[in-house]
C-alpha cells in the first residue's frame, strides 16, 4: 500500500486537525492508499492469507455458522487483506490480525455515512458552515471523496473494534469512527478517521490546571506563621 498525496482532502483535514467544540476536541482525517503493494505489504499480505486459511482449515467442523465463514471466499480473503493493510499503515504501532480484524469491520452503504456525519458531526458540521459561508461539512466531504475514489463504484466499510482495542483510542476519548471506501477499479482506498477526546482528561488540561493560569492563591501564603 502507498499513501496518496491528495490536495482536494487539504481543506477537510486542516479543519479536522485539532477541532476544538466546547468541552472536547475532534480530530479526524482523509487519507487515500493504492493497493499497489511494495516488499513489506506483499510479505504481510501473504502472512495474513495463511492466517485466514489456518483459521478456516481449523474452523471446517463448524459448518456455515463459523464466525470465519465469510473467509472462505478469496474475494473477500483480497478485501480485508487490503483494509488490514491499510489499518497497518494508518496505525503502524500495531499489529494487526486479520482474522480478529475481519470480526470488525462491516460492509455498509453511502447512507451509513451520512448518518455519521449527521450524528457524530453535527457541532463540526455548525462551525464548518460558519467557517465556510454556510457551505454543508457532508457536501464538501463527498464532492472530494468522490473527486478520488468514485464513491458509486465503490464498497464502503466501517471498522468498529472493542474499545480496548481501538488504535486510535486514547486518554479522555468519548468516540472513535473508521470508514474506508475501496475502489476494485481503480484499485485505491479511501479512509476516513475521526475521534472525540475531553478536554477535560486531557494532558494539556490537567497543565493548566497545575499551572498559574486561573488557580487559586493560598490563603496561608500571606500569613505570618
């Protein structure tokens, strides 16, 4: 997989960069990869296929309800090795195993999506259109997500792992989302990660509240003892 220097996602992801909405902060970001493989993915690719087929291999007795059924497929064996991949790259401190990956992620449609960004970003969505002459957060994100990848010939995946296992989870975070939209023409993926934090849990502000700014003086500090 290679990561794809795109301008059209510039916009987006500035303002994504370091979101601040009251109490929490969104951070979030587009990011475009081709399937296009180099040493490291190829050797990855084949060792999370042996993975898979270990799996199915040991799961046979199972019948149709194994949770690994849909491995069985190689189509669909390629997909996931290219969402693994991609999360590989996206997260390259973890280490990522396909068949637990594959219990994650969920096929989904371009209405999915727009709930999302409905629910999850509604206060961005309001400072996007404060920021943007009343121009819509959802529109701009599919004109240039379709401007890359096509988004109607495309699959579209949500990957939504257990919370301690979230990669993009960290310290004070409320919400994470991960959606990738892979295109079997063009041969590219699309991703899309956005997450929630308090600022309330937060590094920065448990230093200021450690700091001077806005901390009470001690009342015994001017007395004479």
């Amino acid at each position: 997989m290679k990561f794809l220097e795109y301008t059209p996602f510039g916009c987006i992801n500035l303002f994504f960069d370091n979101l601040n909405i009251g109490h929490c902060i969104i951070r979030g970001s587009l990011e475009a990869f081709s399937c296009k493989q180099t040493g490291n993915d190829r050797r990855l690719s084949m060792s999370l296929e042996h993975e898979m087929l270990d799996c199915l291999s040991k799961s046979a007795d199972s019948g149709p309800s194994s949770p690994v059924e849909h491995l069985s497929s190689r189509s669909s064996r390629k997909i996931l090795v290219y969402l693994v991949l991609t999360l590989g790259h996206m997260y390259p401190d973890y280490d990522f195993s396909a068949v637990e990956a594959h219990l994650f992620f969920k096929e989904e449609d371009w209405e999915s999506f727009t709930q999302m960004v409905d629910t999850y970003l509604y206060e961005a969505s309001r400072q996007w259109a404060t920021t943007n002459d009343g121009s819509s957060l959802l529109d701009s994100m599919t004109r240039v997500i379709n401007e890359v990848i096509n988004i109607k010939e495309s699959d579209i995946y949500s990957y939504n792992p257990d919370p301690d296992g979230d990669p993009s989870g960290e310290k004070g975070a409320i919400w994470s989302i991960h959606f990738f939209f892979y295109n079997q023409k063009l041969k590219r993926v699309v991703s899309f990660r956005c997450c929630c934090t308090s600022k309330l849990s937060g590094d920065d502000f448990l230093a200021g509240a450690l700091s001077g700014g806005g901390e009470e003086e001690d009342p015994l500090n001017d007395m004479d003892i």
